[in-house]
C-alpha cells in the first residue's frame, strides 16, 4: 500500500470554494476512477488556515498513475474545475508526498 499525502494552498479566502468543489464535483470523479481517500482535513490551528490536506490509498505506483492520469484528462472534470475557477485562481500551490507505512504503523 502506498498513501498519498495532497495538500492545497489555497488563494486568500478561497478555501470554502475549493471545499465545494470536492463535495460536489471533485468525489463523484474520485469514485468514477476508483481513487480511495482516506480522510480530508482542514488547519483549525497552525501555520496556515487556508490548507485542505488529504490522503489516498494506492495499492501502486502504477495503480496511482493510471487512475490519477484518467482522473485529470477527463474532458468533464477540465470543464467542472474551470468554471469553479472562472472569476480567479482557488488553489495557489499544491504538494503532494507518498508514504509507505513502517512494519508497525496500525494502517498497513
């Protein structure tokens, strides 16, 4: 199992739209492609409160790009993700890690 680490930088009072955006556009192309989160969080205290940070699971690499490429070229989540960015940019920075769980860590 690999685990994805995202986390989105967000414009200045954007993050309720890029939250939107997961609820109701973003997920439905998650399940459409069979990426698995793990759970979403937001900064309710620390560096900065205009982060979205979330996990996904992969069973591999190659799992994470075949899925995740599918994910990005489908023509219907391009157009979805521009009209949500229509007026200005949301996300202004976007990192991303992958994790491979130690042989004692509870989530294997």
């Amino acid at each position: 199992m690999i685990v994805e680490l995202r986390i989105y930088r967000c414009a200045p009072t954007r993050l309720p739209a890029l939250l939107d955006r997961f609820r109701s556009t973003t997920l439905s192309y998650f399940q459409k492609y069979g990426i698995e989160q793990i759970g979403f969080w937001t900064t309710a205290v620390g560096e900065d409160n205009h982060a979205l940070t979330y996990l996904l699971k992969w069973e591999s690499m190659a799992q994470r790009e075949e899925r995740w490429n599918a994910f990005q070229a489908d023509p219907g989540w391009i157009a979805a993700r521009a009209e949500t960015e229509r007026e200005r940019p949301i996300v202004v920075r976007v990192e991303n890690s992958f994790l491979t769980p130690t042989d004692f860590s509870a989530l294997r």
